[in-house]
C-alpha cells in the first residue's frame, strides 16, 4: 500500500477505468452508431488513463514531496517487472504481427520499450515510470505548484502533436516541433507530455487543504464533461485530431472526478486494484482470442461483426482471467510471518458479533443497535471493529470527536455516524464532506452551526437531568427554535440516562423520570407537527436494565465489547464474551536471594530466594501503575503469577518461583484467558479503583491490536 489515505470508490473506479480501456480497442458501438462510439471511445473512455496516473500520484505524493527515493525506487520496480512481464507476455502477438521484420529493430525495440510501449496497451506502463521519475524530481526541488505548472505546459505542448494536431501544422514552430517529436516518439501521449499533469494533479488533491462540497464537485464535474465532450466533437467535426488522448477540458474534468470519488463511501480493496490491472494487461490477448474462437466457430457475425456483443464477451473473459489469477495470488501467495510483538490485544471479532447479536435480540423490534466506537471503539481498533459491525448490517455508530468520525468515514464505513461531543463551528465543512451527524449541544451552539451556511445534519440533544450536554427538557421555546434554523436538518433527538447502571429504588425513580421527561419533549415536538427523526435514550445499561424501552436507537457502547462498568447485577443477564484480551512476553528470567528488592523504590523486598521474570509491557501501553499494589495477577502457563514491585513504564515484574517452565518469550496474559484460568477486565478495573470503560480507553497505541477471528473478511 502506497498511502494510509486509500479511498474505496477509488480502487472500484479503476475497474470501470479498465472496462473503458476496453471499450476504446474494441469500440462497442460502432455497429450501431459512428457517432456514439466515437464519444464513448474517443472522449468519455478518455479519462481511464488519466484516472490511473491521478491515483498514483495521490497515493506517491508524500513520498515524492520528501524526497523518498527508496519508496519511489519499490513502485518503479514493481511496474518495471509488470511491464517486463507484460513484454514477455506478448512476444508470441509480436512475432506473429511481424514486429521483429521491420527496418531499424533495434532503435525501434529502445523507443519502444523506453517510450511507445511493445503493443498499443503497454505504453501505459513506460509513461508511469517516465512520468513519476520526472515529477518526483520536479516536487522535491522546486514544489508541486511549480511541478504542475511545468506538467501543464509540457502537456499543452502535447495537445499540438495529438487533438490539436490540425491547428499545430498551420503554424510553422509548431510543425517544426511534431516533426523533432515524433522522430522520437509514436506519440505525445506518453510519460514527458501526458503523465506529469495528471501524477501532479493527484498530488495536489493529496496535499491540499481546500474543501470543496459535493455539491459543488458535482456541479463542476457535469460542466467540465459537457465542456470536454463539446471541445471532443468540435475538433473532431473539423479534422484536427491527429490522436485523440489529450484534450484541454480533460484537466477539470478528472480534477473534479478525482475529487467527486474520494467523497465517496466506499471500502479499500488491493484485489480491486489487483484484477483491474490485470484487465487492463490480459484484455488484448482475450481479443485475440475472442476473435481466434469466433472464426473457429463461425460465429463471426455474432462475436465480431457485433460491436457490442465483441466488447461483452472481450470484457467478461478479461474480468474472469483476472479474478482466477488474483485468486490464485491470495492463494499461493508467500505467507506473511508473524510479527512477535512485544505487546498486544488481541480482538476477537465472532465474540464481537457474537455480542451484537445477543443485544439486539432483546431490543424491540424497530430499535437498531448505534454501535458506540469512541476512544478507538474503547481501545479495541475502532476501524476493525466499525467494519465488522458494518458486515453484520450495523450502520449506525457513535463518535465522540469530528476526527474519529473522519477516520471511520476514509476506512470505508458506512451509515451514520454521530459525533457526541463538541465540534467547532469552523469545521462544519468537514461535517459536511463527510457526512457526519453533530449533536446540537445548546441553543447558542446550535445558532453557531446554522451560521455557517452550510446545511447540516444533526441530533438535539436534550438534557432531562444529567447537566452536561443538551437544551434543558423544560426549555420547549428553545428546543422548537432548533427546528426553524434553516441549516439545521435535524434527523434524531436524544437524551443519556445518568444513574441507569443503578437498581437502587433512588436510581430507578430518576431514571424513569429522566424517560418521562423525554417523552414529554418527543410528544410536544409530534404535537407542534415538527419529525424528531432518530430518537434515543438508552445506552449500555439503558439496554441491560430497561430494555423494554422502544426507541429507533439502543446505544451500545462498553456492552459491546463483552463487559460491564463495574460488577454488579442487571435486570437481563446476557451471554456477552470479552473481546479484548492484552498478552506480552516474558524479557528475562531472573533468580534473587532474600533481602534483595524489586523495581523502582525498592517496595517489594524478596522473604526469600525467588524467580522472577520481566513482563514487556508498562503503564505506557494502559496498564495503571498501581495495579500492582492490590495483590494484582498475570496468567502463566495456565496459572496466576503476582505482579511484585512497581510497575514501569515499559515493563513489570512477576514472581514466576512456582512456575518452573517459565522462560524467554512466554505469553503472558494480562487480561484474558489463559487454560482454566481468566482474568476478566472488571477485575482489573476494580482492583485499580476505576471502571472497565477507563481502563479500556487508556490502552495505548503501542499496543498493536491482533484480530483473531476466522469470521473476519479477507483484507486483502
């Protein structure tokens, strides 16, 4: 992978990029209309290569704005072995075209295989190295603007030697240049002239920080196709193509295509991006073999004559090659070796769904699960746990912060993601290229959202007793006024029960009254004839201890994740399994006499002659530092190991004195299961004086999170 910043409408899109490579070798229809295939062929399929350049340069930018040659290095090697295979490939269509006959081979062979490409498809592949070896030099030394700049004026040159071809022969300079160029090259299009603008405008996309609304993506992109099929057909009805790949109003057309893709939902693929090049490398010889087998069959009038019939049949042949040979890569592919990881959490995902299912099935049956996945989904890697939640039809989660709904949003989630806390005004466009919903936190907030001109879409929040976030339920004025901003599309009211985790006489009558004083604001809103949209209370507990409530939405958060807060009893008793478990690795074992003492501060003193063993993980990764000071355990070997001294930053120690194969790079288990033995994590939480949510959110990023579960979908 090339950059973090993958989009998956992008990855889809290069399969109908390589379906539209297609359809310019085989023009579909052209037995029904010259007309229709030449603005299909010659100018809509135009923007496929194009497409193909952008994402490269989008996803190399970092790498070339920093200079990073060796990154650069491993992408031209790997296309320089696509394109040395793709040589090889078609030597027997070479041979039997007579391409080794012709005058000059040798110089022929060089400028093809530095420039032309060895058949009409590949040249694709020499421009690509071409191009991003030129452009790199250009955005290290001088900047991607200046690098565009001179991209852009090495490509108008490139238009007088293809679309404007005509013009150029009428002015004397002009003429005198196509005639150098192509004693050189076969074309302009290629990795001096065509590559450099479309690599650097993907680097600009990559590097800007300018936000453009779907709206205004899409207005521009329908005038710059309008504008680029009026340019196509105009130089076309006055003969001045002498190609037909480059044309002026094809720049803010995949400008705004590019952009228009990566506002779109969608999942990240490297098969997607696998068979599409294979597609786009296989298609010429499924030609050849397409029509081979029509004449063997005498169904020429069919397979042939048929335009369109040729382009299906040459499209499903390439597409089916392609995903067998990709199948078989997954599949015999070199296995990745497992990382030993000094510390970890595993997470598993069939005790995820597992969880998911059991909550929904005592919710009524018009409530869905809003999966809460703040805090890294609770230190559980809210991305893996957001997409396998997506994969059992969940498609609504909540956030607390505008950036963790970005991050879930450019991983391909789906549905809608509220975020629960405070966002600034300022950002609305994000909110809005995103497609987040914001909870409206106050009258005065709500008036900052709706002055920033932009419609967005939001949930009120009502406080009925909690005093944090929300319009106070008394104030029907203001709540009303809510709904008569005109930015402000409200689709969902809400409220949070503060003491629901209590069964105390006290906490019930306050819990019923905060759901009393919620209905009460639902049915005036109902009565002033104004939708409340997506209404909700419940949360974690809401659903454990009062799970008869029927709203549209349960939000489940640290439930989710197979635990509760605390101990304590509820009112349903569900089967919900931990999700996470933390394991680490024994450093070193160490043998200490009595007297000697443990760790910083010498707290723990040793009555006697014992085995110690260092543990590599520490309250940098989550695990609170004074855990050890209440008769706190590790799981060894199937049995309970004391934790003895402080715990340090990057470490803690154990007494392993019973545990005789104990050694070197054991699995210890922090939390989790380990034979007959478990530690749970309300039992650590409880220990360290704080609940599991605490606990959980604090573990940190150095601990690399481990999906175990068979269920989850291949990645690849």
């Amino acid at each position: 992978m090339l950059s973090s910043k993958r989009s998956g409408a992008v990855d889809q899109f290069r399969i109908i990029s390589a379906f539209l490579v297609i359809a310019i070798h085989t023009s579909p229809l052209l037995s029904f209309n010259d007309t229709a295939d030449f603005i299909l062929t010659r100018i809509i399929a135009r923007v496929a290569v194009p497409f193909f350049f952008m994402a490269t340069g989008y996803f190399l930018f970092s790498y070339m704005e920093k200079g990073n040659w060796r990154k650069i290095a491993s992408f031209c090697g790997k296309t320089g072995i696509i394109y040395g295979v793709s040589i090889v490939l078609y030597l027997p269509l070479n041979l039997y075209n007579g391409y080794f006959a012709q005058p000059g081979l040798w110089g022929r062979i060089a400028g093809d295989i530095l420039f032309n490409g060895t058949l009409y498809h590949l040249w694709y592949l020499p421009a690509a190295l071409t191009g991003v070896f030129l452009v790199t030099i250009l955005v290290h030394k001088a900047g991607i603007r200046n690098a565009f700049i001179v991209s852009a004026a090495l490509y108008v040159l490139g238009l007088a030697g293809d679309s404007y071809y005509g013009i150029s022969q009428q002015i004397p300079l002009l003429k005198r240049f196509c005639d150098i160029i192509f004693q050189i090259f076969d074309y302009t299009r290629n990795g001096l002239f065509f590559a450099p603008v479309f690599l650097t405008m993907g680097g600009l996309i990559s590097k800007g920080n300018k936000r453009i609304t779907a709206r205004k993506t899409a207005t521009g992109l329908i005038i710059s196709v309008i504008l680029l099929l009026s340019e196509g057909l105009l130089l076309h009805h006055y003969g001045f193509q002498q190609h037909d790949s480059m044309y002026i109003m094809l720049l803010p057309c995949m400008y705004f295509l590019f952009r228009t893709l990566l506002q779109m939902d969608g999942r990240s693929s490297k098969s997607l991006r696998t068979v599409s090049m294979l597609v786009y490398i296989l298609h010429p010889w499924v030609i050849v073999v397409v029509r081979g087998l029509a004449k063997l069959t005498h169904t020429q009038k069919l397979f042939i004559e048929n335009s369109l019939i040729h382009y299906l049949a040459v499209s499903i042949i390439s597409l089916g090659s392609a995903m067998v040979l990709n199948r078989l890569r997954i599949r015999f592919r070199k296995p990745i070796p497992p990382v030993d990881h000094r510390a970890w959490a595993e997470i598993d995902l069939a005790a995820l769904k597992h969880n998911a299912a059991q909550l929904q099935s005592v919710l009524p049956e018009q409530c869905r699960l809003m999966a809460v996945v703040k805090a890294n989904a609770y230190g559980h890697d809210d991305t893996v746990v957001a997409r396998t939640l997506n994969q059992c039809g969940i498609q609504a989660f909540a956030v607390a912060t505008l950036e963790e709904g970005i991050h879930l949003r450019k991983n391909g989630i789906i549905g809608e993601i509220l975020i629960l806390g405070y966002t600034n005004s300022q950002n609305i466009n994000c909110l809005v290229r995103y497609r987040l919903t914001q909870t409206v936190l106050d009258n005065a907030y709500a008036r900052a959202l709706n002055a920033g001109g932009k419609k967005v879409r939001v949930h009120l929040k009502i406080d009925t007793g909690m005093h944090r976030l929300g319009i106070a339920y008394k104030d029907l004025a203001g709540i009303e006024s809510i709904f008569n901003l005109k930015n402000l599309i409200v689709t969902g009211v809400f409220s949070h029960l503060c003491v629901s985790d209590s069964l105390t006489e006290e906490a019930v009558s306050f819990t019923n009254t905060q759901v009393k004083r919620f209905h009460e604001v639902i049915g005036f809103l109902e009565k002033k004839g104004y939708s409340a949209g997506k209404i909700h209370i419940q949360s974690s507990y809401g659903v454990l201890n009062y799970p008869a409530l029927s709203f549209a939405y349960a939000r489940a958060g640290i439930v989710l994740y197979g635990v509760l807060s605390r101990s304590g009893k509820t009112r349903i008793q569900l089967d919900l399994q931990p999700v996470l478990a933390v394991k680490a690795r024994i450093a070193c074992v160490k043998q200490i006499t009595a007297g000697e003492s443990v760790s910083y501060g010498k707290e723990f003193t040793a009555k006697t002659d014992m085995t110690i063993a260092t543990v590599t993980i520490g309250y940098a990764d989550g695990i609170p530092s004074n855990y050890s000071e209440a008769g706190a355990h590790v799981l060894l070997h199937s049995q309970r190991a004391p934790i003895i001294g402080r715990i340090c930053m990057d470490q803690l120690i154990i007494d392993v004195t019973h545990i005789d194969e104990a050694k070197p790079d054991d699995v210890v288990t922090l939390i989790g299961t380990d034979g007959n033995e478990q530690i749970r994590c309300e039992e650590v939480a409880e220990k360290c004086g704080i609940i599991t949510n605490e606990l959980l959110s604090r573990l940190g990023c150095r601990l690399n999170r481990v999906p175990t579960s068979m269920c989850m979908d291949n990645r690849d």
